[in-house]
C-alpha cells in the first residue's frame, strides 16, 4: 500500500497560528519535504520536532519530485512544506500534486494560514468574488499579457510582491488598470503587520520615500462593472447593425440568436433590434 503526500501549512508569521493537526502530522510523517530546510528547521525546533527532511524547491523539484513520488510508492508518509503559508500556492508544491495524481497516490491537505486569504478578508475590498493572480510574470510580455487579460475584472484582484519588485508592479498596475483603489499588506500576522488603504497614483507616490520592506500582498479593487458594460456597448455600436448581424452570423448563430445578441450588445430592447431588420 502506497504512502500519502500531506500538505502541511504553517504560520505566514506568527508561530502561534500552527494547528495541533499539522504538529501531530509533521511529528509522525516519515520525513519532511521543504522549500528550504533552513528555514523549516526553525520551525521544528521551536516545536521540538526531530525529523529527517528532504529539500524540495522550484531548482530541484524534477530530480526530487520523481524520489518523493518512489519514496510515496515504497509506502513512505511525507508531509511537504513551503517557507510559509499553504503548499501549493505559487510554489512548486502544485507540481508534485500533478505527480502524485499521475501515480494514483492519495494527497490530502492540513487547513492553516494562507497569505492572500488574511489579506483580503481585513482588506475591506469585496470577498464574495475575487480572483487570485500570485506573482504577476517576470518577463515582460507574458506581464503585459496578464494585465491585459485583468483590465475589464470586476472581481477583487489579489497579487503577491517582493519588496525590490513592489515599485516597479505598483507602476505597471497603474499604467495598465487606472488609477485603481489598493490596499497594500505587509508582513502579515507578523510584529510590524501593516496595512495601507490607498489608490495606485498615492501609492507610487508613498513609496518614493518610504522602503518597501518585508512580504506583500495586493489586495486591489475590480474594473467598475458600470463603465465596463458601457464601454461594451459604445464599442457595438461603433459597428452598423448590419456589420453586428454579420458578426454573429459568422459565429454560426441563427438570424434570432443573433438578433437577441445584439439587442444584450446595444442595450435596447429584444423589438428594437429586429426592428433594424425588419423596416
């Protein structure tokens, strides 16, 4: 019978916020897989957890990812750790998952801290519907593309940053969404936690002369749903009725599919549109 990959959350900051499920599970694993043994043997010391680990980070993660899945096979129990917060979110831990599902091996997760969902819940920006972007790319077209893709989001957006990189992400946020509300988290549940409730354009001005230190996160407000569907509409009715029509049609749609379409598209009345139709 094969072992189980666990996925354990420890504390974003605060040591105090580890749950007695994931101490009893790092206690009884056969051994620990961490981003950074450094770092994690910090944490078992401070629980008096004796452990062997094994190094598991986005440098390593083919070579070792194939021994934990053998080591998983032989009937090992692992549990994985990141540096803090939730395995699996915007670090390597994703792919070994991918593995263990290829390889029929059962994964389950320990419940703990995540970074972004403590941002967003004392952010004051809406939680009923956000989405979760993590690091925005580093290379520059790929970026663009991201941007691009999150102009027209209504939803709440979330980001994690590094200090070096804050400026430069605030700036290209600004450039490409507007002049967006933002409320910039660092070193959460952490000494100096602290929050900023501000817009993009005051806070390229902030940190002029204020060091970004520590971690981020981005918790920025959505596109106003308002002037995204006008801005649909003004583009419509850029096009004749006719060239809108053709538009649908090319689609595969039905003369009244589309015709219904336009009338969604223009904001008028199902009758007014067949009416451009019809006279």
């Amino acid at each position: 019978m094969g072992g189980i990959l666990y996925l354990v959350a420890t504390p974003i900051g605060n040591l105090e916020d580890i749950t007695f499920r994931a101490i009893r599970i790092l206690k009884e694993a056969d051994y620990i897989a961490a981003e950074d043994t450094r770092h994690t043997k910090k944490l078992l010391n401070h629980f008096e957890i004796k452990k062997p680990m094994e190094s598991y980070h986005e440098h390593n993660k083919v070579v070792k990812g194939e021994k934990i899945i053998q080591d998983l096979k032989s009937g090992l129990n692992i549990a994985l750790v990141t540096d803090a917060g939730t395995p699996g979110i915007s670090d390597p831990g994703e792919d070994l998952v991918k593995l263990c599902i290829e390889n029929n091996i059962l994964v389950t997760s320990i419940p703990g801290a995540a970074a972004f969902v403590n941002g967003l819940i004392i952010s004051g920006k809406q939680t009923r519907r956000f989405v979760f972007e993590g690091f925005l790319p580093f290379q520059k077209k790929e970026r663009k593309h991201v941007l691009e893709m999150i102009l027209k989001e209504t939803r709440t957006i979330i980001f994690y940053e590094a200090p070096h990189k804050l400026k430069s992400t605030l700036e290209d946020l600004y450039k490409a969404l507007g002049n967006r509300e933002i409320t910039i988290a660092r070193e959460l549940t952490k000494k100096f936690e602290e929050l900023i409730h501000i817009n993009l354009e005051n806070a390229l001005e902030y940190y002029k002369t204020n060091e970004p230190r520590g971690e981020y996160v981005l918790i920025l407000s959505g596109a106003d749903r308002e002037i995204i569907e006008k801005e649909q509409i003004d583009t419509w009715l850029e096009k004749s009725p006719e060239e809108h029509l053709q538009h649908y049609s090319n689609k595969g749609l039905s003369k009244n599919e589309a015709i219904k379409q336009i009338a969604k598209d223009r904001g008028i009345s199902r009758k007014e549109a067949y009416n451009f139709f019809t006279n």
